[in-house]
C-alpha cells in the first residue's frame, strides 16, 4: 500500500489510520475487525474505534454475523469518491464566494506591487491572468515558461483575445508571438531568465522566469503595466527592424500598428 495514496486520503478528511482501515478493507473486501487490522497494520486495541469511525463517515457498513461477530463491508470506491467530489465542489463555490466578497469591500488599502513566491504561485498567477484576459495579452518570455503557459495562450486565442509579444529561444511560437533576433543576451546576475505578462492592461506579473524558482511581481498599477508594455512593444519594432535591415522609416508605421492591434 503506497504512502502517496494515504497522504491523499488524509486530504479528504480522514485521519492516517481510517484511511488505512477503508483502503485495507476495499482490498481484502467483506472482513471482521481481526482480518482488517491485520492487513492494515492498525493496533487491535485500536481497530474497532477506527471502524466505527469510518461506518459512520458512510465509509463502510457493519453488520452481526450469527456468532455475533460484527462484519464490515466497504462503500464502494466510486459511492465514496462521488461524495467527496460533491462536498468540496460544494464548499468550493461557499469559499469562492465568500472570498470573492471579500475582495469587493470597500476601502481597501492600495498595493501598488506585491511579490509572488515559488514556482507553483508564479505558474498559477499566469495562468489566471491568461485564463481572465478579455481582449490582449503582451508577453516577452523564454523557452520554459513559454511551454508551461502554451495551453492557456493557444486558448485565449481559440477565444479571440489577441496574443502579442516577444520569445526567446523558442523555435515556433505561435502566430503574434515574434523570436527575438539572435536569443537576445543581457547583464543580469547569472544570465538568469526573466518574463513578463500583461493582460488587457489592467494587470501584470513580471519577474524571473518560473523554473528559476524566485521571485516574481504582480501589479495592477497602470504606470508599472504601461511601461512593461512599451518596453516590449519597442522591443517587437527593433527587432523587425533589424530584420527589414534597418529601414528605420517603417518604425513609427509599425508602432502604430501594434496599439491599434491591441486595442482594437
């Protein structure tokens, strides 16, 4: 029995030793208290307060066999499973709701940035952003934050939001994403990669890119987004400069039409 799979169970609620005791007895099927703790390795002095438990969590049924020998049958994996996906769903939307309405009171204090730790936080916070763009999304990333999010960029697509921006290293985004000219060599400490992400102009995260583990900034503050958005959108004009050679009178033409892109 694999420790992974109890560590899960624990996750639904039960302590270590009733999910021991449900998972031992969806194993071995109809059993008595003896068998049970054999297999699960619950102490016998501990066994039958543990069934008694877990029958009453609607885990297991209990009846007395004709030696009056109490005989436990498990709920179905499926029954259980079921129950359990209705209840979070269920205390979900309650949270949700409730956090939500938090968020919406009044006089809350301004933040103008906040920083976003570890990976796991950094990948999810774009990916909601991604998820919730309306009209445009700015990136300039390289190749393995790029991978991470192409689900969610290949989908606000599908959905008609625009996706510009600028890669690094990555040989075929997709269209509205430009490869930067030569995998673009900067100054900061280690050569460590960095992204930034705008969505719709109202809300952007910026920092080093999420397989580097560090720190990553989110803010809502419209001088922070607009001059993220100008340094990437200057970037996409010089590079398709350097790419038409140097015709330097394409330049403001082209400035002109990445706004109207992506405010249209």
């Amino acid at each position: 029995m694999k420790d992974t799979m109890l560590d899960k169970l624990q996750k639904f609620g039960l302590n270590l030793y009733e999910a021991k005791a449900y998972a031992s007895l969806l194993k071995i099927g109809t059993s008595n208290a003896y068998k049970i703790s054999k297999e699960s390795g619950i102490p016998r002095a501990r066994i039958y307060d543990v069934l008694e438990s877990i029958t009453k969590r609607g885990l297991a049924m209990v009846e007395e066999s004709s030696e009056n020998v109490k005989i436990y049958t498990p709920v179905p994996s499926k029954i259980f499973l079921e129950k359990i996906k209705k209840e979070w769903e269920s205390d979900y939307e309650e949270v949700k709701s409730n956090l939500q309405d938090l968020e919406a009171e009044e006089n809350k204090q301004d933040i103008y940035v906040f920083t976003v730790k570890g990976k796991e936080n950094i990948v999810a916070y774009c990916r909601q952003l991604l998820n919730e763009a309306d009209q445009y999304v700015i990136i300039s990333m390289w190749n393995q934050m790029y991978e991470l999010l192409l689900p969610e960029l290949e989908e606000c697509k599908e959905r008609g939001c625009n996706v510009l921006g600028i890669s690094h290293d990555i040989k075929n985004p997709i269209e509205g994403i430009e490869k930067h000219f030569n995998s673009k060599i900067h100054n900061m400490p280690e050569n460590m990669h960095w992204f930034i992400l705008s969505a719709d102009g109202k809300k952007l995260l910026y920092g080093y890119s999420a397989e580097i583990d560090k720190d990553a900034f989110y803010t809502e503050d419209s001088s922070h987004i607009y001059l993220m958005e100008d340094y990437i959108l200057h970037d996409m004009v010089i590079n398709r400069l350097i790419e038409n050679k140097g015709d330097k009178d394409r330049m403001t033409q082209m400035m002109q039409e990445f706004v109207r892109k992506i405010k249209k």
